[in-house]
C-alpha cells in the first residue's frame, strides 16, 4: 500500500499528473490529507475542494492526517514521541491495515511532512513538490531522510538541487499531463479576452504593512483592466471578505474561490500576485504573462523558464516572510534588568 501525504488541491492534480504520465506505477494508494488551512475545522480538505473532487477514486483509502492530532492541527504540531506509535497505527488502520510499503510526500522539510517521515523511517521515499517552499526551504532535511527520498518528480523543469538531494533521481513530468491535471473541470478562460487575474496568496492577508503594499502593487499591475479575484480556496472563509476589499477593487471585479492553479493557467491575460507557485506555472505552462509582486510592492515579470523564474520567487518568498514577521526583542540594557530584579525581589517579599 503507497501512502499518499495530500495538503492541497495542486498536490493531489500533480499526484494525478504523475500517475498517467507514468512517473509513478500504478498502486494501491491510501490519501492522508493534511488539511494546513488556518481554521481546518470549517475549511474543506483539498479532496473536498473545488478541483480535487473526483481526483480520488472510489478504490482509494482516504485517512484524515488532522483527526489523528486533534485538537492540534499538523501545520503548527509535532507530536511528542509517546504520541507516535498512536499515530501510526491510525493511519495504518486508514489504509485498511496494509502494510506500508512505499510513501509520497510534498517535501521533507516542513513540520507536518516531518512528522509523517518518523512514522515511517524505513519505507521509500518519493517528494513531489506542490509550493514555492520547496524550493525556497533553507532548512535541510535530516540525514536519515536523504538515505530514502529515492525520487523527485518535478511539474517544471528546474536544476537539481546536489546540495540537500544527493541520491534522488530527479523526474521532470510531461507538460500536457501538468496542464490537464491542474486545469480539471475548468472549461475556458477564468473572463473575457484581456481579463487579468489576481491570486490571493497567504502574505497579502493582514493589516501589516507588507500585506498592504503587495496588494497595492497588485492593484497598480491590473489597473484599468476587467479584473477576476481569485480567493484561496483553502483558506479560512473568516479572511475572504477582508481580501476582497482590500485589494482595491471595485464592483466591477469578479471575486472566485476556484484552486489558484487552475485559474492561473486559464487567465485571459496577466496573472499577478505574492510569490507563488502558481505564478512560476502560468509563467511556464501557458500563454499568461504572470508579475510577482514583492512585499515593497514592487512588480516583477517572470520569462517563463523555471530554473530562472523559481530562484527568484524563492528569494522574494523568504524577503515577504522576513518583511511580516514580528520584530525581534530589544537587547537588554542595564536599566531594564535593575526593573526585572526589582520586580523579582518585591514578589519574594510580598510571598515571604
């Protein structure tokens, strides 16, 4: 049984694409969605979303990876190693009891995928990547990891990377398959012929002034254009009104909740947003023109050749995490700490 690890609709298409492209032979596959929304519990997982129904077979075990750490969600939890054998064991039961003899993962890095590699150190290893973060990860995977990731199937054509991947074959898959995949039931373009398309991405949500100058770069890229505003499907629905206000739009613009692959390869014109996976697919797998836009606000046109294209967005992907995250604590001065001595010294007495 092949143990499938799916966090988004663009997981499951390349899973897909993978299969009928004959990238990966043809198994008997147990789902383990890991559903990486903010708020899971009223977000659909991607097999439920718009674009990944139907990409399931009737044939195919699907076990939710977020049941089996509740309350806790897999984006942000790593359970404990007492936890594990649990854990286990609840995914196996998932896959009807079978024994696990071949996993598939989006990376190797991030907290859920870790989490899912210690359950399960000895089976092989294939990582297909569905984000930016894949490539824009500074962190390596562990030692133990590299011995067993044996293959990376890539939806674009990129160098491989000898630094952290020593051993894995690199697969690149064909580019119909990609596209057919991706695209689903979408039939035609997202409008009219001209149409720009925005694509709502995680660092444009918020009030934080990183947030506010990419959507206003957005805004500045599609202006005087019919726009279609393409909401995260996959995000909690909490932010959706907030987005949509915010861009600077007005009524005239067309607000979708459709999976960003998808809409991006069937723009009728620019395809702009924050740095994103789906960027670097319209650059490469279609006719859009596809701007990244920077936390600063400033827009970037991407060529269409991902071994360029990707580098970059990763690099504006880590400035955009750097520009929202909180800023450090001040350095301690000696003034402070005679206040903390002071404060401990007062609680010791008032306890004495």
């Amino acid at each position: 049984m092949r143990l499938v690890v799916i966090r988004s609709v663009t997981g499951l298409a390349l899973y897909t694409a993978a299969l009928e492209s004959g990238a990966l032979p043809q198994a008997r596959t147990a789902f383990a969605i890991a559903n990486l929304a903010d708020i899971p519990e009223v977000t659909p997982g991607p097999h439920l979303s718009p674009g990944g129904v139907g990409l399931i077979g009737p044939d195919d075990a699907v076990v939710d990876l977020g049941a089996a750490m509740h309350p806790y969600h897999p984006a942000v939890h790593e359970p404990p190693r007492r936890d594990r054998y649990a854990l286990t064991a609840h995914l196996v039961a998932g896959a009807g009891g079978e024994e696990i003899d071949g996993l598939v993962v989006p990376d190797a890095t991030s907290r859920a995928m870790r989490t899912v590699l210690d359950l399960f150190p000895h089976v092989p290893t294939t990582v297909i990547p569905d984000s930016l973060e894949h490539y824009a990860a500074t962190v390596a995977p562990k030692a133990a990891d590299l011995g067993r990731i044996e293959t990376i199937v890539h939806a674009l054509q990129v160098a491989p990377d000898p630094a952290r991947f020593t051993r894995a074959q690199h697969v690149v898959l064909d580019a119909d398959a990609v596209r057919a995949a991706l695209v689903g039931g979408i039939d035609g373009s997202a409008g009219p012929r001209g149409t720009a398309t925005i694509l709502e991405t995680p660092l444009m949500r918020g009030t934080h002034r990183a947030a506010v100058r990419t959507r206003t770069g957005c805004a500045r890229v599609v202006e005087g254009s019919p726009v279609v505003l393409g909401l995260d499907p996959e995000a909690a629905p909490r932010h959706l009104p907030a987005v949509a206000s915010s861009c600077g739009g007005d009524e005239a613009w067309t607000v979708v909740t459709l999976p960003h692959a998808a809409l991006a390869l069937t723009s009728a014109g620019a395809v702009v947003g924050g740095p994103s996976w789906e960027l670097a697919l319209a650059a490469a797998l279609s006719d859009a023109t596809a701007v990244a836009v920077g936390h600063d606000g400033e827009a970037t046109t991407l060529s269409g050749d991902a071994s360029r294209d990707l580098p970059l967005l990763a690099a504006m992907l880590e400035a955009a995490h750097a520009a929202a995250a909180p800023p450090p604590p001040s350095p301690a001065t000696k003034h402070g700490l005679r206040r903390i001595g002071a404060a401990v010294v007062t609680r010791v007495r008032r306890a004495l």
